[in-house]
C-alpha cells in the first residue's frame, strides 16, 4: 500500500474578502476531487483572504499510481488562471514503513 499526498501552496489573483475567497477554492477543490477522485480539503490560511492552502491525498496499491494522481492534481491547479501555484509539497509513504 501506497500513500501520497501534496500540499499546495496559493495565492489567489483580485480577492478582497473571505467569501470572495470562497468562490475561488471551492470550485478549485471541486475539480480536484472530481477528476483525481482523491481525498481534497483546505488544510490552511483560512483566515487569510489572499492566500490558500490545499491538501491531496491519495492511498493506492502502487507508487505510479499515487504519482500519477499527484501529478494530475498538480497540473490541474497549475492550469487555473484566477490562482498563482507558489509551492507544492509532496510526500509518500509505503504502508508498511515504519
């Protein structure tokens, strides 16, 4: 067993207020869990309307499939213009590393 997650790092373009940032990562998130069928949250910088931090998470049954699906999701957040991609984090584990 595999597991794989990524934390991405971003700052959104013209966005003055949190429910304005709202409209931006919900859909965000949205898309990644449709099209990577991973596990997909806001993990941090909520209170900051201007920034946003948001995790992937992947469990699978071989390392290329949980880098795929990583890198998919990296893509996918690359590609969106309304955001700028600062950093993305990424770490796997093998389920039976101790």
């Amino acid at each position: 067993m595999w597991i794989g997650w990524t934390e991405f790092d971003l700052l959104l373009g013209d966005v003055h207020s949190l429910k304005q940032k709202r409209a931006v990562v919900r859909p965000i998130v949205a898309e990644l869990r449709r099209e990577t069928d991973a596990s997909v949250a806001e993990v941090g910088d909520q209170d900051l309307h201007r920034r946003a931090a948001i995790g992937v998470a992947v469990v699978a049954g071989s390392a290329g499939w949980v880098t795929d699906v990583l890198d998919r999701a990296e893509r996918l957040v690359a590609e969106r213009p309304e955001v700028t991609l600062l950093s993305a984090r990424r770490r796997m584990l093998r389920g039976d590393d101790e």
